[in-house]
C-alpha cells in the first residue's frame, strides 16, 4: 500500500523558482517581454503545439500585427491565411473576436486580471493566469497539460487527470503550490519564474516518457519518484475509439485555375478554403455533376486519412479536368469560385489540402 503523495511533499515554489533561473529556457521571444498582447499571442499559439512549430508563426504574426490594433482591424480571411498549417483552426477565429473584444470593451489594452482576462474569447482559465503572472506578477495559477502531469506525479494523483474530479483535485494542488504573497512581494519577478518554471519542467525534464527524475530540482518529495511510479502517472486518458468518416474532394482545374470553396466560420476548418466536398457513397461523375461541372476528364488518386480529435476522415481526391469555367455549387455549400493557381498561397487552407494541391502542383499536374 502507497503512503499518499501529499503526505510526503515539500513545497515547491523556491526549489522551482531557482531552477528555472539557472537551468530553465530563456531566449524564447515571448520572454522578452511584460506586453499582454504578445504573451496572450504566444500562450494561444502553444496550447498543443510545440514550441519550434510556434516560433515561426510567433515571427510572422507580429511582423503583419505588431499590436491588438492591428490584429482587431484585419480582415479575417488574412488571420486565417497566416494562420493555415498551425491547426486548431478555432484558436485563429477567437484570437480575432478575441482581439476585436480588447479593442471594443476595453479601449486596445488587455485587461490587468486573470478574472477579466478569462471572460475574453478563446481565452481559458490557465492560459488567463499564465498571461496575469507574466504580465502583472499575479499569484494566478496554471494547469496546462505539462503542469497536470508534472502535479499528478509529484502528489502521486491517481485517475485520469482529464476528468473532472480528478481536474479539480489538480486545481486545487497548484494554487495551494503557488508562491506565498508575501514571497511575491518581496520580489516580484517570482510569479513570471515560477509559472516558466512549471512550464520548462513539464516541458524538458519531467516529460511524458523518460522523465529525467535524476536532475529534477523537484526529485526530494515527488511522490510518483519516492514510489517508483513515474511511468504509470499520470493515468492515459481513457482511449475513445474514433468514428469513421469518408468524403470525396474534387481538384476541378481549368486554364491555370483551381475550383476552391470556403468553409463556414463554424465547424471544421471553419472560414477556410477548401477543395469541393462531396459524398463518399457518390460516384466521381456524380461528385462532378453535383457541382455542375463539364469534365473532359478525371483521375482518382490515393485516398488519405486525417485524422481529427473527435473522428477520422478519410478523403478520397478526385482531380478533374473541367471543359470551361461554368459551375454551380450546391446551396447548402460555402461560396465556391475559380482562384488562379498562382494564387492560392495567400489564402488560409487546411494543411492536408495545402499538402494535397502542393504536391500536385509539384508535378504540374494542376496546369
Ligand atoms: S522527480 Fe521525476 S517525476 Fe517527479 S517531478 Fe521530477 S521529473 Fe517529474
């Protein structure tokens, strides 16, 4: 039988503070930084995302939207576009709103607390206090996935951190974790290292597989380490077996143009443009005639699956030769029109259909 992990642990506040001022990362480019909007850009771009996917898209953001204002007065489509290839494509649709909010509601300057920052579009919980800690040293906790799982091991949590019992449990740890007030007072940089801090353990020492428990600053009282349970904790999320879906896409091509629709703003790959849908059950002639096309010809190419959060899509591409430019989409679809081939790089499109029309333009076969 396990002694319980809370029995056993030391506060980690000063132990976390003072590695991640000698041994925790630095030279990021949002660290550079106490401006709200660019630490609000960075945390919404890191939820499930790498950080070397992010820094790219960190650089050219600010390059097109150096300020809130900037980002508010932009046209979506534009967002959207130098957003495609980061995913989570409703981040991009509330990073807008969101932007739009600060300019509206609270006159083009964030506002100075995680309360009121949470009531913000797309913003949650944790990344409201991770932008109030490292902009305004508030004593706000975080609980991102990192964190659940550097919590769940050094208490010794079991169950699945994504339920709510055992979430709440985890909320609860790391506010009582955070450094005392009078500890903040003292010195006020402390909210900004304890929180990176949290970050750059989850992130570089106590990963999912093969924590490096042997160099943690936290190794005295982790209880999953005292215990030997560093691989089973925290629990897998229980495995949810994914529903299966089958679409058909027409790559329609005629004089140097390709037939592209726009998503609705909601949904799947909401607001960005796409190749014609059509249902898998339907022949590649009756995909075309769905959309009124006049074909000289088709090819079928290999099917490929992506695969989404909550289901699998296999997508079946047709390409097509159309006779001439005359189609007609089908009401319940998004507005669809002919875009010059040159063209599609500056719209936003979902990576798997930027891949797709990519790899066909590499070897001319949209011409
Ligand atoms: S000792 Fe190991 S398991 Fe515990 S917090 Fe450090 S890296 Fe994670």
């Amino acid at each position: 039988m396990f002694v319980t992990g809370i029995m056993l642990c030391m506060k980690i506040a000063s132990r976390l503070v003072a590695w991640q001022r000698t041994h925790g990362r630095h030279g990021l480019p949002w660290q550079q930084t106490q401006d709200p909007y660019r630490v609000w850009l960075s945390e919404i771009m890191l939820q499930q995302t790498q950080v070397t996917a992010v820094l790219p898209y960190y650089a050219a953001f600010l390059k097109r939207f150096p300020d809130v204002a900037s980002l508010a007065g932009a046209a979506s489509q534009e967002v959207m576009a130098l957003w495609a290839g980061l995913g989570y494509y409703a981040r991009a649709r509330n990073l807008h709103a969101c932007a739009q909010q600060v300019m509206q509601d609270w006159g083009g300057r964030f506002p100075p607390d995680t309360e009121s920052l949470a009531s913000l579009r797309g913003i949650g919980p944790s990344t409201a206090a991770a932008i109030a800690s490292f902009c305004y040293a508030e004593r706000a906790a975080i609980l991102d996935g990192n964190v659940k799982r550097v919590l769940a091991r050094y208490f010794a949590i079991d169950g699945d951190p994504t339920t709510r019992i055992i979430e709440q449990q985890l909320w609860q740890l790391a506010r009582s974790e955070l450094p005392t007030a009078a500890q903040v007072r003292q010195d006020p940089m402390m909210m900004s290292a304890y929180t990176q801090g949290l970050m750059d353990l989850g992130a570089t020492v106590c990963t999912r597989a093969r924590p490096q428990c042997t160099t943690c600053p936290l190794k005295k009282g982790c209880a999953a380490f005292a215990q030997g349970r560093t691989e089973e904790l925290p629990w897998p999320r229980a495995r949810k077996i994914l529903p299966e879906r089958s679409i058909g896409m027409l790559i329609a091509c005629h004089d140097g143009h390709v037939l592209l629709e726009q998503r609705p703003d909601t949904g799947i790959w909401g607001g960005l443009w796409s190749l014609p849908e059509f249902d898998a059950a339907l022949s590649a002639d009756q995909g075309c005639t769905s959309y009124g096309l006049q074909i000289s010809s088709t090819q079928t190419l290999s099917a490929f699956l992506h695969t989404f959060t909550h289901y699998r899509l296999t997508i079946q591409p047709i390409l097509v030769r159309s006779r001439n430019h005359a189609f007609s989409a089908p009401a319940q679809r998004g507005p669809a029109q002919w875009i010059r081939i040159t063209d599609i790089d500056r719209l936003g499109m979902p990576a798997p259909v930027r891949k797709l029309l990519d790899g066909l333009r590499a070897d001319q076969l949209l011409d």
